[in-house]
C-alpha cells in the first residue's frame, strides 16, 4: 500500500474484511483475546485504510 492508498477513506467493508482477519488471528492463538477486542474496537472505529492496515500488520499474509 502505498502512503497516498493509506490516507483513503475506509468503507464498512474495508472495517469487516478487517474483523475477519483478527478473528482468523484469535483463533490461530495469534492474538489474545483483550488484543482482539482492542483491535476490533480500533478497526470500526477507524476512518482510513492505512489505520485499518496497522491493526493486521503483524499478523502472516495467509491469514488475510
């Protein structure tokens, strides 16, 4: 993604794509579940897809 995709705003389906993949994280024990319950509060509340994008930076690409 580069810097300029970043700052687009995020649709309700950017925010639900992102969800999945932290329930995918949760199930694989990648994520607690208060670091889940933090991150999904951060991801419906985020406006763009750069913020979006930081809440699943560390997990694998295959969860994705």
């Amino acid at each position: 993604m580069s810097s300029r995709d970043g700052e687009v705003r995020a649709s309700d389906a950017d925010r639900e794509e992102t969800v999945r993949q932290l329930q995918r994280g949760l199930s694989q024990g990648r994520l607690t579940v208060d670091e889940f319950d933090e991150r999904v509060q951060a991801a419906y509340a985020a406006r763009t897809l750069g913020e979006l994008a930081e809440l699943t930076h560390d997990l694998p690409r295959s969860l994705w």
